[in-house]
C-alpha cells in the first residue's frame, strides 16, 4: 500500500495548531473574543520569530565559515532579506494588537500577572544570535534582565526548557561575529590578511583616510562659522570632537592592546567597503552590509512601535512583567548590536576625497 497523500490539515498539523488557544482556562469556548485575539496575535508572532531564527542562525553559519565563497554572500542577503520582510510584517501587526482598547485589556490582565513578552525566550534567542551583549541592557531598579529572567525560570513549571534555550543561546557565535571575522578578510587598497605587508597596507590606507577627513573637517568648520550668530569656539570644538572619534574608532584606540590589530583592520575593512561601494567586487559585500543596517532598523522599529502600541493599550502604567512599562521599552529601543556599521556612517568621505585606489583591477574593473 502507497503512503496516503497527503492532505492540507494532515501537512499542517491543523488540529494540534487550532488546539492551543485556549488560555489559561485551556477551553477556546471559556476565553472572550478578546482574549482569543490577545493569544493569537502572540502566537502568530512567536511563529515568526521561530523562522526568523532559523534564518539567522543559517546566515550566521555561512558567515562565520573559516573561508566563505563568494557565491555564499547572495545566499546571506538572501535569508537575512526574509527576516527584513518579516519584521516589516510584524511591525505592522501591532495595528491588529491595537484594536484592543484599554479597558478590553484590563477584563482579563490582571489574571496574566507575572507573565510577560519580557520572557518571550524565541526573543531573547533572537538577541543572543545577533549579537547583543548583557552589558548592553537596560538595568531598571539594580535588576539585571538575564538575571530576572532565569530567577523567572526557575520558579516557573515551563521556565527549564525556555531558560536552557536562552542559555544555549549565549554560547553561539553571534551573527556579529560572523560580520566581524567576514570583514577582516576584505582586501584592502589590493592587500588581504597574511600578505606581505598587509598591516602596513592598511596602516597607510587609514593614515590617508584620516588625514583627507580632517581636511573635510577644516572646510566643514570653515562653512559653518560663516552662518551669522554661529558660537566658533563651539563648531571648532565639535569638529575636533569628531575627528577624535573617527581616530580612536579607526585605530581601534577604545579595545585593549592585544585586540587593537583585529579590530583596526576589521573596521578598515568596514570603511573600505562603504568607501569604495560601486567596485564590482564589493557590490554583493555592499548589499550585506546594506541588508544587515537594514535589519537592526526593523528591529528598533519594532522596539518602537510595540512601545507605541504598549503605551496607547496600558499608558504608563508597570509592565505584568515587573518592569517600568513603556519608559524600559523606549529604552531598549536604543539598543544597537551592530554599532560599528551605524558609526562608520559619521565618518564616510565624499567620493571625490577618497584616498585612490591602489590595485583597481583586482576590484573588477580599471578606475
Ligand atoms: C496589549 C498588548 C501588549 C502589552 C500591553 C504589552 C506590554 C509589554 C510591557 C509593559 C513590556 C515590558 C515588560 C513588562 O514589564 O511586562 C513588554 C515586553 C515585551 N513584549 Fe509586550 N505587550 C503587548 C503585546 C506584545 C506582543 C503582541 C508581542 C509580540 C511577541 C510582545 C512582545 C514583547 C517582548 C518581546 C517584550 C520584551 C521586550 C524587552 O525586554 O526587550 N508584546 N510588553
């Protein structure tokens, strides 16, 4: 006898899927229409979610290879260019959360205590595989959020799985680490990590670099100080600021001695990049890069967005997790997990002060 075909419902595991709503009291029939929504729209994101990590761990793997094709780059965009969409999805659908007015809410939240989207573990994964470090969180009250979450975990009958998840989680390399050791392979003004010179190579590119950016400065400074009522003492002091910055981040100055070298060339690799973008050999690296600013984009806007939402259903009023409520949302909304791709945009130059390329062929075409 042949395997039956197989149908729709089977495929799907409709049932299962259909039997999962019904709340605390476990019986669809027992929750109000307004419950069943609450409990749906959760649902329908944490599947999202369960995609989103799949395709991050799979771009993460290709990433963090000891050597990756370059046939495996348009792979890359290609996944972490399905989480964008999906974000983009779920940043809308705080719409249909929305049509849940304050007081629907309030029928039925009291009884939610302390449960929370604070321990949505397919989140914090999501956290954890991209990059965000602990010490980048938002304390509120002395409380460290991992440590409340796996002090959660550990009163709580599910809290095992979803901790043990959290914590596998912590143990990956990140998605971050994937770019970073990625970028440390671009090759630089022709020269790439192991050949001869290539630290003098890219030491000069980046004297270059920053010398040209100081003369953008100087013109910048020049131009503002002719705008009538301009404080000059003040626009000197900002531009000496941000020359300072693009130093210390350019020459790796705020990472320890023994990391300096790694990181200089990680980020030289980064401003080449941008620098350089309409060379046909970066035009995929350029893409990526692109697609993964885009990425931490949505993930701000979701942050901002659910805040919106949250404040507009509970106003400001504490979170059923314990927390501030919107003022600890708002906040972790300035969370950046790949800060260096957003701080490389202060100190680009205009095309015509770039340094010139050096080896133009070994990019694709004579320039
Ligand atoms: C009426 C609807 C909602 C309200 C009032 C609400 C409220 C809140 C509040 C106040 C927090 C802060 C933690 C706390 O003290 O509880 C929070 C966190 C969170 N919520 Fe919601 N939420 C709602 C819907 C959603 C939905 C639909 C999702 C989708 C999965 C979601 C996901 C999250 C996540 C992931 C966090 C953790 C944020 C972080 O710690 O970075 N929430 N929510």
């Amino acid at each position: 006898m042949p395997d039956p075909a197989p149908t729709y419902w089977d495929y799907l595991k409709l049932d299962q899927l259909l039997s999962l709503q019904g709340g605390l009291e476990e019986h669809d029939g027992q929750v109000e229409p307004d419950e069943l929504h609450f409990i749906i729209v959760h649902q329908a994101f944490e599947l999202w979610f369960k995609l989103v990590l799949r395709e991050l761990r799979l771009a993460r793997d290709y990433l963090a290879a000891p050597r990756v094709a370059e046939e495996a780059i348009p792979h890359v965009v290609h996944h972490l260019g399905r989480v964008n969409e999906i974000f983009r999805l779920l940043v809308d659908q705080f719409a249909i959360m929305e049509t849940l007015t304050p007081q629907d809410f309030l029928a039925f939240r009291d009884k939610l205590v302390p449960a929370s989207g604070f321990q949505s573990f397919q989140m914090r994964e999501i956290e954890l595989v991209l990059g965000l470090e602990d010490a980048q969180r938002v304390v509120e009250g002395g409380l460290d959020p991992m440590r409340t979450l796996e002090r959660m975990a550990r009163q709580s009958p599910g809290g095992a799985g979803a901790w043990a998840k959290i914590d596998a989680a912590r143990r990956e390399t990140t998605l971050l680490d994937g770019l970073r050791r990625w970028l440390h392979r671009t090759p630089i003004q022709g020269s790439s990590p192991g050949d001869p010179g290539d630290e003098d190579a890219v030491d000069a590119f980046l004297a270059d670099y920053l010398a040209r950016l100081e003369g953008t400065g100087e013109v910048a400074a020049t131009k503002l100080k002719e705008i009538p009522g301009t404080d000059a003492a003040e626009t000197d002091r900002r531009i000496a600021a941000g020359q300072s910055q693009a130093r210390t981040f350019l020459l790796a100055l705020d990472r320890p001695e023994a990391e300096r070298a790694r990181v200089k060339r990680t980020r030289a690799g980064l401003v080449f990049v941008e620098s350089y973008r309409r060379l046909p050999l970066l035009a995929w690296p350029r893409l990526l890069i692109d697609t993964v600013v885009e990425l931490e984009e949505q993930l701000v806007l979701w942050r901002t967005r659910h805040a919106r939402m949250v404040e507009r259903v509970i106003g400001r009023r504490v979170g059923t997790g314990g927390s501030s409520g919107v003022d600890y949302l708002d906040q972790t909304a300035r969370y950046r997990i790949f800060g260096e791709l957003w701080t490389v945009r202060t100190l680009l130059l205009p095309r015509d002060d770039l340094p010139a390329l050096q080896r133009p062929e070994l990019y694709g075409f004579a320039v």
